[in-house]
C-alpha cells in the first residue's frame, strides 16, 4: 500500500479550505527596540567565533574585495591596504576567504 503524500487540510463546514485566523498589527506583541544609532559596536561579536581568518600577507594583492564583502567591516585598511582583521567584531564567518580572488585567507579553528 503507498503512503500518501496529500497534507492535511482543515476544512469548513461547507467543504471549504478554512483560513487561518488572522491578528490585526495591534495585537502583535512588541518586540525589541532599537532606540539611538551605532549600538552594534557595543556588542564584541568576535567572542562568538569558532574559525579564525589567517591572511598570507605575501599574496595578498590588496584588492579589497574582502573588505566589500565582510559582513561584520571586520576587513582593517590603511592607505587602501588591507592589514588585517578586527578580532572584536570577526564572526569567523569565511566569507572573506571565499571571496578572494587569490585564496590568501584561511580559515583555522581558533584555539581559546
Ligand atoms: S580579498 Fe584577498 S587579496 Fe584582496 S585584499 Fe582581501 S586578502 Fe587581500
Ligand atoms: S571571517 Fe567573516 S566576519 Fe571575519 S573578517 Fe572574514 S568576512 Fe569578516
């Protein structure tokens, strides 16, 4: 006997696919407020790293794609180098090692 693959579907007493009940926006419960600019710096996102990016300095070509690609503006710059990461904020993400265009950056389990 084949299982089926139909789903459930609550139905009205007229046959009808019954809509589920819908709450007006006023009865939503209020969630988090954010109430002045800026407040991310406050909050040292590079405490939940596992995966720490490690950058061969003698390949990098100072491209700066990893700096337009980083989620965290981990990417450190100076003169339009790059010169490294901001171990505050670096979620370890590896966004930066995939994106560059010459693999200089791996990715290696931080020892804590
Ligand atoms: S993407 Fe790679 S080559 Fe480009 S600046 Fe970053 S580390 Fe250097
Ligand atoms: S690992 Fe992620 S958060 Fe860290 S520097 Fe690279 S892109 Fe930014």
């Amino acid at each position: 006997m084949k299982a089926s693959t139909q789903k459930k579907v609550n139905k009205d007493s007229k046959g009808k696919q019954a809509s589920p009940q819908k709450k007006g926006w006023k009865s939503i419960p209020m969630g988090g407020l954010i109430e002045r600019g800026g407040t991310a710096k406050e909050y040292k996102t590079g405490e939940w790293r596992t995966f720490i990016p490690v950058r061969d300095e003698a390949k990098c070509i100072n491209c700066m794609i990893c700096w337009v690609y980083c989620p965290d503006s981990s990417i450190k710059t100076q003169d339009g180098k790059m010169t490294g990461f901001d171990m505050d904020y670096c979620k370890g993400c590896g966004i930066c090692a995939s994106v560059c265009p010459v693999k200089c950056i791996k990715m290696e389990k931080e020892e804590k």
